[in-house]
C-alpha cells in the first residue's frame, strides 16, 4: 500500500512539474489594458506580470499598450502597437529566433528577482540606513556614477539629482592636465558623452564636473576600459549581443544586469537610460532604474 502510494505522489509530481513548466512565454510588464484567453475558455482575463501563456491562447495588446515576454527557453519578445491588436502564441512562439538564449535567461532571472517585492523592500531599508544621515547634508551636486568610473562602451550618460528653480547646469570636461576640452550647458540634470566624438576618441580618461548658481559637484573621472577584456567577458557579452534586439527596451535591462555584474555601472546606467528614452511612459523602466541607483546609493530620484 505504501509503495502505491508512493508511485502516485511521484506521477502526481511530476505532472505537476510538468504542467508548471510547459508556458510558452512568461508576462515581465504589461501597460494598457491587454488581455488574453486560455485555449479552453474564451473569457478575457487581465493580463499581468507573471501571467503564464501557453499554446492555444491569444494575446489582446491594447491600443498603445506595451507588453515585454520572456520565452521559457530564455528568449525576450515586446509587443506594442498603436491599435489594439490580437497575437496568437502559437505564431508569437514560430517568430522566436531559437538561438541560445540561456545568458538572455540568466540575467533576466536577476532582474525580475530584483523587482520582487521583498527584494524592493530590503533595496529601500539599506539604501535608507547608508545614506539618510549624509543625505541632510549634501549641498554639492550629486551625480549617479563613482567618482572613479569605467566605461566599456562608447556612450555614457551621466544623471545627477536635480536642484529646484534651476535653469542650467554647467557641465565641464578636462583632460588630466586641467584643460578644458567640452563644455556643455543643459537646462535638465542629464547629459551624454560620445567618446567616438572627435574631441573625446582619443581619451583615455576625462575628469567631469556639473556645476550651477555657486554650487558644484564633486570631479568624476572616466577611464576608458582596455578592449583587451578577458575571453570569457568578449565571449558573453558578444553572445548576448547576437541574441538581444538592440531597439528593444527590455534588452537594454537585460544588458544593465550584464554591465552590473561586471562592475561596469556607468554602462549599466547608459542602458537604463536608453531604455526609458525608448519607452518614456512605460513605468516600470524608471522602477526599475531607480531599484539599480538605490542598489548602487546613487540617489532614489528620476526627474
């Protein structure tokens, strides 16, 4: 008796597991007011984050909706259009590159751990207790970067936290010899340096500093990293590369989570950035960001 009841709790088990794992795509955001319809019923039910499709169902993305999934092989797919639209899993699933996407898979399980609610608590309680007694006494120009940063790519945008009834910030560049080689105003606390720009390609390391109405910020250097990176990075980070869609937001997140395990925050940053440039009323890019800067005591605001 025992040993039958033995083999139906591993039958049952295992249809469990099955059954749990057998989802096509996995809902990581959802804006609008998208919907979808299991193969046996025809109900429309609110789609959400963590919502499971399978084959058969349908997917409703409303007019200006926008809807990131995440394949159960690894692979990211949005979905956005300006009228509502219907998607048939089946068909989203024959679209799907098939390419290896188990690192796609590894770092959007990072970042969807991150934006759990627990985590998002205990992200706030420690960045509350490093940085609430200092926070009352800055008076200086707080930009989101260390004062010591490394950049891998070729972009870097810089933010910094706002200061109320500002009209311009004053952003300098120098050179290691105290000489001013870029000098930019902007009337928002953001700016974005090519270093492919003839006056910054052939830099190595640039000192930066924002400035504005008698107050200033502090000098942030910028190193360039060396190409010459170890094999196993060159190889992830191509491999990541060659599976991402370079226009897609989410895999701009997926490629932040990349940059900052490898330390390499100001990348991480320019990625974020990129992502809210791509989908400015999407707010869980800016959630998502704001998570990173906490994480990294940066700052906790996005303006």
């Amino acid at each position: 008796m025992k040993k039958f009841g033995l083999i139906i709790f591993v039958l049952l088990s295992a249809t469990y597991y099955t059954t749990a794992q057998d989802y096509l795509f996995k809902v990581i955001i959802s804006k609008g007011d998208n919907s979808y319809h299991i193969t046996s019923e025809k109900n429309w039910m609110i789609l959400k984050p963590g919502s499971q499709l399978h084959a058969g169902d349908v997917l409703r993305v409303a007019a200006k909706g926008y809807v990131a999934l995440l394949g159960s092989s690894g692979e990211t797919m949005e979905l956005k259009n300006e009228d509502t639209k219907e998607y048939s899993i089946d068909e989203l699933t024959a679209k799907l590159k098939n390419a290896e996407a188990g690192l796609i898979n590894k770092y959007t399980s990072y970042l969807v751990s991150k934006m759990a609610p627990e985590a998002r608590e205990s992200n706030r309680k420690a960045y509350a207790s490093v940085t609430g007694a200092v926070e009352r006494q800055v008076v200086t120009i707080h930009a989101y970067l260390r004062k010591s940063s490394v950049l891998y790519d070729t972009i870097a945008i810089i933010r910094w936290k706002p200061i109320e009834d500002v009209a311009d910030y004053n952003v300098v560049v120098k050179n290691l010899y105290d000489e001013i080689i870029l000098e930019v105003k902007t009337s928002n606390p953001i700016i974005s340096l090519n270093f492919s720009d003839e006056k910054l390609k052939e830099r190595d390391m640039v000192i930066v500093s924002i400035s504005t109405n008698g107050r200033g910020s502090n000098d942030y250097s910028i190193t360039k990293v060396s190409r010459d990176k170890p094999d196993a990075f060159v190889n992830e980070i191509g491999e990541l590369r060659a599976a991402l869609n370079s226009g897609s937001a989410f895999d701009k997140l997926v490629l932040a989570e990349f940059y900052e395990q490898s330390n390499l925050l100001l990348d991480a940053t320019t990625c974020y950035e990129k992502a809210m440039v791509l989908e400015p009323d999407v707010q869980y890019f800016k959630d998502v960001y704001l998570e990173f800067l906490m994480r990294n005591n940066f700052g906790d605001i996005i303006n």
